[in-house]
C-alpha cells in the first residue's frame, strides 16, 4: 500500500496497530510493527504511549491529500541518501549535498516501506513528534525519497523530503 493510500485511509493499512493495547501481548511479526522495536527498545509502556498517541491523532484528522512527486526533490533526497550511506551520516548534517528548504525525514536499517512509514509516524522517543507531524501536515504536497543499501553503522538509509 502507497503512502498516497495511508494518508487516504489509514485504517485499512494498520488496523493491528488500532487494536493493540498497554496489555496486549509483544506482536507477532507479520503484524502492523515489527516484533524487535520492543527488542531493541525495551520500553513497552513507553512505545505504547507514541503508539497510542498516534492512533488518537489518526482518529482526529479528516483525510488527506496525496502527495506529488518533484523530479528536483527526488534528485536531492538520493544525493543525500547517498552522502549519508558513503560517509556513515546519522542525523541531517549535509557535506557535499546542497541544502533546500524542504522538510526532510530520515530512517536508517530498516527493510521496508512499512517499517519506515511506521517508525516517522509513531515517532517513538522523539518528543516534538517532527517526522509524524510532517507526514500527516496538510502543508506539505510534495514528497520523494532517497534510499541507499550501504550505511555502515545501519546497512541502509532513506531521506525522505517534503514541500
């Protein structure tokens, strides 16, 4: 499912996460959210908190718009992606790449869309909520990613921008 159809309806793409509550059992993998979040986290009351956060949030807002694609943004998401995976960058400290005004999301280690989807909206211990606030704006009607299999703390790295 695109993230076009999550910002449409995202109930149909995570109704397990609507379901889970602060006694709900560690889920299964295959479920909304990967089953090592609570392995490398270790905070399940915590996680719950964001998780359930989010859930009130997305149960809050009318749907949104899709979002558009720029060949120019696309271009400066994989630069940086790129940058990020060839010099091991965590965080959003640009070298070579040139700045834009764009927001500008970005996720390392993890194998799908999904996963990243998940982990920018559940936003977990960052207080400011940024990346969820981000996605789920109706500011914001442009996205496109940058994705490189090559980081060396994480194995992989996606940016993500939006204007």
């Amino acid at each position: 499912m695109s993230s076009n159809s999550f910002r449409n309806s995202w109930q149909a793409y995570c109704i397990p996460l609507s379901e889970w509550n602060s006694n709900s059992p560690v889920p299964k993998p295959g479920k909304a959210l990967p089953k090592d979040i609570f392995i490398a986290r270790n905070e399940k009351g915590k996680w719950f908190s964001y998780r359930n956060s989010l859930v009130k949030e997305l149960n809050s807002i009318q749907p949104l718009e899709p979002f558009y694609t720029d060949s120019y943004m696309s271009q400066n998401a994989k630069c940086f992606a790129r940058e990020s995976a060839e010099l091991g960058i965590v965080g959003h400290k640009r070298v070579k790449c040139e700045k834009e005004n764009y927001a500008e999301c970005c996720a390392y280690g993890n194998e799908t869309g999904r996963k990243i989807a998940l982990q920018f909206l559940i936003d977990y211990d960052v207080p400011s909520l940024r990346h969820r606030n981000d996605c789920l704006t109706h500011v914001y009607i442009k996205v496109s990613l940058g994705y490189e299999e090559a980081h060396p703390r994480y194995g992989s790295t996606l940016v993500m921008v939006l204007d």
